[in-house]
C-alpha cells in the first residue's frame, strides 16, 4: 500500500491521526502542513505529488475561525474551496482516493430530525458557505469521500472541551447555551474511523470513488449539557447555568441543530461509533491522568 498523504497535519483531526497511526501496521503516512505543502498552490501540489506516489489524501487543512471568517471570506474561499479544487483535480487526474473533511455548518441549522447526506445544503455563513464549495469541488471532480462532522475536539489546539475545563477551575459559575443542539466528536474517534475506511477500502481492492458520510459521536446534546458533562467528569466545583443564545451574540449565526445522521457510514463500514458521553469519559480522564 502508497503512502497516506495527511495535509493540514498539525490541526486536532490531523494530530489525532498521526498520534494513532503506529496502530495501523502496513500503512505508512506523509504529514504535511503549511511549511511542507502549500495546498493553494496547484504547481506546489503537482511537484509534490510527482516526488511522493501517494494512493490516499485526507484533506484536513481548513480555515476553521467561523466568525472571522465573515471578515475574511476570500482567505476562507481560499482554503476552504481553492485548494480543494486544486486537491480534487490532482487526485482525479492521478487516480487518488481524496478524503475531505466537511462540517454539519453547510446545513441551515433548522431541522428536527438528524441531517442526512442528500439532505439540501443552505448554509447560513461564510463558513459554511467555504466548506460546501470544497464540496461542490469534490463533486464536481467526480472522485472523493466527503466526510460531515460536527462539535470537534481532541488533545491538541483550542476547543470547546479544554476552554470549559480551564475556565470551571477559574470560575464558581459558567453560562452555557441551552438552545443549540448536536452531537459532540471526539477527533480520535473521527481519525480511527478514517483510518478504518482506508483499511476496509484497501482490503477490497477499492477504486477511487466520489460519496458523502456523516460522522459524529452518538447521542445528542445541547452546549449546555456538553459543559454540564465536562464538569461534572473533571470534578470541578463549577455551577453550570442554562441561557438562551441570543444572550451571547457571535458575528456567524451558530446552527440551532447540528445532529447528523451515521446510518450510510455504519451500513457500508464496520465501524462501531461510541457515544459521546463515553468518549468524554474516556478525554477526560486521558487528559487528567
């Protein structure tokens, strides 16, 4: 098996697949960041791809600052769009299997039920706007497995999960939203189920193919309850308080709903998804010990 390119490897998913890849014995990995691979640089992608035969690409690089993004939508075209073309045309043209990593932000937001993947696509901000037109880049390439996640965490880089634990050791009391509903995903979860893929897709002798899943951990929760849990599992004499969004106005409209729906991922891997509580556990006590 050709190496797996991981760009953007210095972000939480890319950390996260690089902490567990020695677990994955018969693959072997090329982590690249802004310093090793311009991804916006479509003659820096086609000399590196020439110099490395890679057969795997996880996109992992993505301009990530949901509010400022409504100030610097070209830098978030940029990355989030322009180099996903760029990534797309080559893996296409050289026979690659592209792995993107999209979000549950190219949704409204508005649903009572969870997200399917042909759900319709109206996305809310800049943002989301970025991220569906990597999407539509991949689609439009006609090769490459869209991967929707939400509520993301891990050991490295800044999150939800580690802005609550510091902050409930420095306050009495913390006001969370309660309105905002998802389902949180721990990034170690998210690379191992990658990773699996490649594995299964490898293992049956797979062709480059374009298609679209949803991966977050199981069960639902609202910001509220998520901070509630982080708490409550970190031992921290911290009251958490319920509060209505709009007591916390953000420059990017935050999706009322986020809940995204596994059940393509699940009937075409064998792959088991923890629920999110159990995963916290397992966070918290791996980053307190």
């Amino acid at each position: 098996m050709r190496p797996v390119l991981v760009t953007g490897s210095k972000g939480q998913l890319g950390s996260e697949i690089r902490r567990i890849s020695g677990e994955y014995t018969g693959m072997s990995f090329i982590y690249t960041d802004i310093e090793e691979l311009d991804i916006t640089d479509r003659n820096a992608v086609k000399d590196f791809l020439d110099s490395n035969n890679v057969n795997y690409i996880i996109n992992c690089a993505a301009y990530t600052a949901v509010d400022r993004a409504e100030d610097e939508p070209d830098a978030a075209m940029l990355l989030n769009a322009g180099a996903v073309d760029i990534l797309a045309g080559e893996s296409i043209r050289r026979e690659i299997q592209l792995i993107h990593i999209s979000t549950d932000y190219v949704f409204n937001g508005e649903n009572n039920r969870p997200y399917r993947v042909n759900d319709p696509l109206a996305p809310r901000t800049i943002y989301g706007e970025s991220k569906l037109a990597g999407e539509k880049a991949v689609h439009d390439s006609g090769s490459g497995i869209i991967i929707r996640t939400s509520w993301l965490y891990s050991i490295f880089g800044h999150n939800f999960v580690k802005t609550i634990l510091r902050l409930s050791q420095e306050k009495e009391r913390l006001q969370v939203v309660f309105d905002q509903t998802g389902s949180p995903t721990n990034a170690k979860d998210l690379a191992e189920c990658i990773l699996e893929m490649i594995r299964y897709d490898n293992a049956n002798n797979k062709k480059p193919r374009y298609d679209v899943y949803h991966y977050s951990n199981l069960g639902v929760c609202s910001w509220y309850d998520f901070a509630e849990a982080i708490v409550k599992l970190s031992g921290a004499d911290c009251i958490v308080e319920p509060v209505e969004s709009v007591n916390y106005p953000t420059r990017a409209v935050r999706p009322r709903y986020s809940v995204l729906d596994k059940k393509k991922l699940l009937a075409d891997y064998p792959i088991k998804i923890p629920h999110w509580k159990d995963s916290l556990e397992q966070f918290i006590n791996q980053l307190t010990s």
